[in-house]
C-alpha cells in the first residue's frame, strides 16, 4: 500500500499551459487520495495550483495530458484504449476484494489508474506493459507505491508471477490468447478481466446460442464466470469501436490430464469448425484428416457415441465434449487431432 504524503509527480496540466507555473502556495495530498482528485489537482513545475485556474474534473483529460506528455498515439492494433471512468475502476477492483495477503497481476497497465487502486487495496502488484511510452507514464502515476512492479514486456511472453488473483482490463487484440495462458500458467483463485463486449458473451454463451463454440467450452471447463459490469464505451479514451463488459472468473477444478486438455483443445477446435452438423460426422472427418484409418475411425466415433448421444455440435456442452475426448483419449491413445 501506499504510504502518505505529497503527491509529487506532474498531473494535470491545462491546455493552454506552455510554460511552468511558480506559485508560493503549496499543499500535502495523501497518496491513497481517489483519482478523480488526482484529477483535478495540478502539481507543475513543483508547484501546486489551487486558485485562479480551471481544472478539469475528469480522467479523461488526465488521459489525454499523460498521453501528449509521453508522445503516445493510442494504436488499435495494440487495443490500447484506456479506462477513465472512476466508478467503473472502483467497481472493477471492489469485486477482486483484495486484501495485503494478495499477490495481483495486471495485464496492459496502461496509464495505471486501475493499477493505483489495486495497489490502494493489494499487498503486492505485478503490472505487465508493452509499450515503453506507457511504462514511462506507469512510473509517474504510481511514484510513491512501493508495493508495485512494473514488468516492460509482452504478456505472451514474460514470465508470469504466480499471482492469486488477476484484475486487468486485457488489451482487446490479444485478449483471449491471454485468457488461455492465464488459465494455462498462473494458478490464481480469482480474477477479474474486462473484455470487448462479444469476446466476453462468446465465453458465457450457453449451447445452441450463436456465440457458443470453442472459446466457450475451453474457458467455462476451467473457470466459474460471472458478469460484473457492462461497460459503455464512452468510459475509455480514445472510444473504442465496442463497449465492454468485466467478468469474474473463478478457477474450476479440471478431471483431465496434460495431454487429455491438449486433445480437448483440438477436439473442441475440429467440432465446432462445423458446428451445424452432427458431431459424430465431423469427428469422423477430423479422425481421417489426422491419419487415423477408416476402420478404426468408425470404431472410435462407436466409442464416443456410447458417451454422447447424437446431437448438432452447437448443442454439445462443455460435458459432452469432456466426455468425447476421454472416450477418444482411451480408444486411439490419441494426443492430437486435425480440424483441417
């Protein structure tokens, strides 16, 4: 947590500032302070200014300040897109119901205002950022938090600490191969991830709905989720093309092995490449694509059927595709599966 204070990093500086400001008055602010007061408080130059200047009350311009200091030009093909509405941020982070016995990984910090209140609230924080310009960015925001580590680093790729839980707003373009290796890799209990709203009721989706497939079978057999808050997307800056919606995952106990998951990951892949025809037709298609003979091919959608009555992929349930792969698993010895 933080510790109190001066809050002594520049803040919010005014459009048509184009010089420091030197005033004689100065005062103390809490670190623990809330963001809409950061917000509204300038420090500049060392100074604080308090009278005889108009400060905006939102995030959005401290966003917009931070940006143009850095030099940073938002990239969509990064989904970087910033969360400036405070409500929604304390949302977020009063439904991880933190304490100083967690460890919180944060993924695409950004600018950190959601960063600040976790580490408001966690005993310790990993954030992971990309982009150089934010990292610069990150430091200013949390100068003073001493319970927050900032990685500069691609979150497919670093090292991931073994956080208990996870409360990010996840960058949209790589949000669900994030998801899959949180779920792989991080062995937390709870967390609590923003998505682009179809990526997150393609997870929830329930059988014979359109957004149910393969992302929904491989998230909800390992997790428990919830949805939290739906988010417009004129809370983030600049307004992305969608809103978003924040869902709470709880970790699922998995009866499967290393090798069963990597099959149920293929299996659920080749399904629902055809998900409006008969599964056992597309599985036996899948079988003959990956060398498996016509003889044995037969005997192993023989097998599966004795587990999972005839249906449309679109209406098999995260069960129903468990119990296909264990069935294959057993019959064929099989590891991996083509859908193509």
């Amino acid at each position: 947590m933080s510790p109190s204070g001066s809050w002594s990093s520049t803040l919010l500086a005014p459009r048509d500032s184009t010089c420091p400001l030197t005033l004689s008055s100065s005062r103390s602010y809490s670190k623990r302070a809330p963001l809409e007061l950061l917000a509204q408080t300038l420090i500049f130059g060392g100074h604080l200014l308090r009278s005889g200047a108009t400060l905006s009350r939102s995030l959005r311009d401290y966003a917009i300040y931070l940006l143009r200091k850095y030099g940073v030009r938002p990239s969509r093909r990064l989904g970087q897109t910033f969360l400036v509405d405070e409500g929604a941020i304390e949302r977020i982070v009063d439904s991880a119901h933190l304490s100083e016995r967690d460890l919180v990984l944060e993924i695409g910090g950004g600018l950190g205002f959601l960063t600040r209140e976790i580490a408001e609230r966690a005993g310790e924080v990993v954030t992971v950022e990309v982009d150089g310009r934010l990292v610069r960015a990150l430091r200013e925001v949390l100068r003073g938090f001493d319970n927050v580590r900032i990685v500069h680093g691609d979150a497919l790729k670093v090292r991931l600490p073994a956080a208990n839980k996870i409360v990010s707003n996840l960058p949209y373009s790589i949000s669900t191969r994030v998801t899959f290796r949180l779920l792989d890799e991080v062995p937390f209990e709870l967390a609590v991830l923003t998505y682009q709203r179809e990526v997150a009721y393609r997870m929830m989706a329930g059988p014979g709905s359109p957004d149910y497939g393969r992302l929904t079978v491989m998230v909800q057999l390992r997790a428990e989720l919830e949805e939290v808050l739906y988010i417009p997307k004129y809370s983030f800056y600049p307004v992305p093309r969608v809103d978003s919606v924040t869902l709470k995952m709880r970790r699922r106990a998995v009866d499967l092995s290393e090798r069963e998951l990597r099959l149920l990951s293929d299996v659920a892949r080749c399904l629902f490449s055809q998900r409006n025809k008969l599964w056992p037709k597309v599985l036996r298609s899948c079988l003959l694509r990956s060398g498996v003979g016509e003889e044995a091919a037969e005997e192993a959608v023989r097998m599966c059927l004795e587990a999972v009555e005839v249906k449309r992929v679109r209406d098999l349930t995260v069960e129903d595709v468990v119990s296909i792969t264990k069935a294959l698993s057993q019959t064929l010895s099989l590891s991996s599966l083509s859908a193509s």
